[in-house]
C-alpha cells in the first residue's frame, strides 16, 4: 500500500509595500505556489477563502492596519442585468466570445499593450514584455482558458476561429463552483462600449449554461472609486470574517457596506 502523502501547501509572507489602491496605506500579502496534480483542487479551496491567482501563485492580503480588501463572487443563477446592462449587451450584439486553451499570441499582447499604456501607465504590470505575458497566460496548473472577443465579420460561423478584430480578451480559470476572472483587458478605443462589463456579462452566461453557480471578481476595495463596479453585479456575496455573506445592494437591508457611486 501506497502511504505517501502530498505535502502540503506553504505559505509566505510579503514585506510591506505602497497600497496600489488606497493612498497612505501599506499592503502584504500571504501567498503559496500552486503547482502539482492538485493544484486545481487548491485552486478551488484557496479561491473560496478569498485567494486570488496570479500564475503558479494564490495570494490574498494580510495586511496590518486595513480590511478593505473584500472577495466578490456573483451569483450566477439569480442574476438579472439592469436596465443599463441590456444595452451593454445590445452594444455588443455583433461581438462573438470564443473559448480556448490557455495559449498566449501576439495579437493578444498587442491589445494587452495598448489596454496597459492608455490605462494603467504607472501600474505595477505596465513593463510587460511579450515573454512576461506568455508566463501570466501560459504558467498555469490549473483549468485555465483564453476567452477572446471579436467583431463580427463576414464568414463568422462557417469556420471554427472567428476572424474579425480582436477588442478583449479575458483569462479565466474553471472551477468546480464556477469561474474565476484572473485577468481581463480590452482595446481602449471601443471605450463606448463598456467591453469591460460585457465581458462580466459574458462571464455570467457561461457559468449558468455550465450549471456554475458563481462568478468570482476578486477584490472590491472599499474606498477605490476605480473599483465600486464590481458590486453593480448583483446580487452577490461578499467574503467576510464569518463566511460568505449575501450582498444585494447599498440600498437593500444588509450589515454589508454600501459602495461609493460614480
């Protein structure tokens, strides 16, 4: 018989930093390396407990003084879009999503380059190379997929890869309870149509079609204006010191805190 044991996983902790989101506030970080026959299934248990994925790594904050940090996860099966969602959706009407293996292309970094240059000029990604974004695609050992969005174009339907121009793209990771959001970017001069919550939208069909009761957003940072958009996605839970709690809204009865508006 076979007594031999994986071990398990150790985690680490990073040394104080500048908080990317709140000003005046120092972030660390615990983090393990996922890597292995059960990495999926790590995946699964660190991503309910509010771990994020960036590689081969699961991370979440431990920082000292500061709570804002709350994982998100959206609740597939009762979502309804707002008023403002279906057109976003009606926007998008002549967009096609397609789903791949988690392979990195050039097109794709040439998008990620433009997304990262109008938006994120000073951000902690905005070095990039082409050889450190094939690692954030490709340095996965779990269910990971490629979801690009393309513009509609003649002959669209007839082939198997759709050939219009590539406007998003979104890396995703399939877990047993649903999809994960890793990362997502789009082109910056199809800003009108809000590619961003679209591709969120997007999310939500697949992991109802698949019968995947959540979608996870990672962190809503309470005080980060540039973030109060993932609890527009409602309703939703909100991961805090005793358990997943329900989230329906500022607006709606709940101990949960409201957001700000734009």
């Amino acid at each position: 018989m076979n007594t031999q044991t994986t071990p398990s996983p150790q985690f680490y902790l990073t040394a104080p930093a500048a908080c990317p989101y709140l000003p005046n506030e120092m972030e660390r970080k615990v983090f393990t390396h996922m890597v292995g026959e059960r990495a999926p299934e790590l995946n699964d248990l660190l991503t309910q407990g509010g771990f994020r994925r960036s590689q081969n790594i699961a991370y979440r904050p431990a920082c000292e003084t500061c709570r804002a940090c709350i994982s998100v996860r959206i609740l597939a099966n009762e979502f309804s879009p707002s008023r403002s969602m279906r057109r976003v959706l009606a926007t998008n009407s002549d967009v096609i999503s397609s789903e791949y293996p988690a392979e990195p292309s050039s097109e794709q970094y040439n998008l990620f380059r433009r997304y990262l240059d109008r938006r994120h000029q000073k951000g902690g990604m905005s070095d990039m190379s082409v050889l450190d974004y094939a690692m954030m695609v490709e340095d996965t050992h779990v269910h990971t997929k490629i979801i690009e969005y393309r513009l509609r174009t003649e002959g669209d339907g007839i082939s198997e890869r759709a050939r219009g121009p590539l406007i998003a793209t979104a890396l995703t990771d399939r877990m047993g309870d649903g999809l994960s959001m890793v990362y997502s970017f789009f082109d910056p001069a199809h800003e009108e149509r809000s590619l961003g919550t679209f591709m969120i939208l997007d999310h939500i069909r697949r992991a109802k079609e698949r019968g995947l009761p959540h979608v996870y957003l990672g962190y809503w940072v309470k005080g980060s204006r540039k973030m109060g958009y993932k609890t527009k996605f409602l309703p939703q839970e909100h991961l805090m010191p005793r358990g997943w709690e329900r989230y329906d809204g500022p607006d709606a009865p709940s101990e949960m805190p409201s957001t700000e508006t734009d």
